[in-house]
C-alpha cells in the first residue's frame, strides 16, 4: 500500500520528509506484524529481546544495565520484564555476590526452548513480509547503518 493512501495525506515537505514518514510508518507497522507471532507465545517483543541478548551472552550472567544497553527498545522499565520473565520461569536471577547491589541475570532452559520454537515463526513471518521486496539487503543496512552515524 502506498504511505498516501495508509495515511490519507497527499503532500510532503520534500522526498526526504516522504522517505522519513515513510520509514517511520513502516517500522510501527513491522512492529505490529511481529507483535501478533509474540502474542501467540505469550511474551512481548521486549521480552524476546532480553532473552536474545540472554542467549547471545550465555553462559555468562548479565546485569540489567548491560541488557539495557543493547536493547532495540531503550524505553521499557527492565527491572519489570526481568520480573515478568523470572515468574515465567524464562531467566534465572542472583544478586552478584562481589557487588550486593547488582542482579546477575542468565537465560534458563525453558528460555532457550522458548527461542528455538519461536524462531522458525519468526523467519517464516520476514520471508512473507518480504516475500515482494526486491532490494540489495546489504547495501539496505549500511544505508540504515549511516543514518546513524
């Protein structure tokens, strides 16, 4: 669908200020697509984050902070989702026995298991989304990479 006919607006400042709307619309959309495959296994898109940072830190423990730190969504409240996925039994959590003032957070088992049934969803779900986009991916994330800095 063409971002004038989603948004029911006609004219743009410029190319620029198109392209950048347009950008905008479609990463809240994209969000919306992968929140559905999160909903169906009961966890957030947060949450799915944290434990792949988890995973990709294991067997080593992390605190929040450094989870935090790497997060695509700098917003969410950490300490809440390590709650939330403690009670699901996803990580595991210790206070840091040289720092008492830090937590020491590990992906669990099921937290892995969890993953693994996820990701075949999740791919399965990217390929359909971009099943009609013909673009070089490579120069795609460098284009996204520079915009950054």
């Amino acid at each position: 669908m063409k971002l004038e006919d989603a948004i029911k607006q006609k004219k743009f400042d410029s190319p620029l200020h198109k392209a950048t709307v347009n950008l905008m619309y479609t990463a809240n959309w994209l969000h919306g697509e992968f929140r559905d495959v999160f909903k169906s296994f009961d966890i957030t898109h947060q949450q799915y984050n944290v434990l792949r940072i988890l995973r990709g830190m294991y067997p080593s423990c992390v605190n929040p902070t450094e989870i935090k730190e790497v997060m695509l969504d700098k917003n969410p409240d950490i300490t809440r989702l390590c709650d939330r996925l403690l009670l699901m039994g996803l990580i595991n959590r210790a206070i840091d026995k040289e720092n008492r003032r830090k937590m020491k957070i590990i992906i669990t088992e099921k937290g892995m298991s969890l993953l693994l049934d996820i990701e075949p969803v999740m791919k399965s779900r990217m390929n359909d989304l971009f099943a009609n986009v013909s673009v070089d991916y490579e120069k795609f994330n460098e284009m996204l990479d520079s915009m950054r800095g």
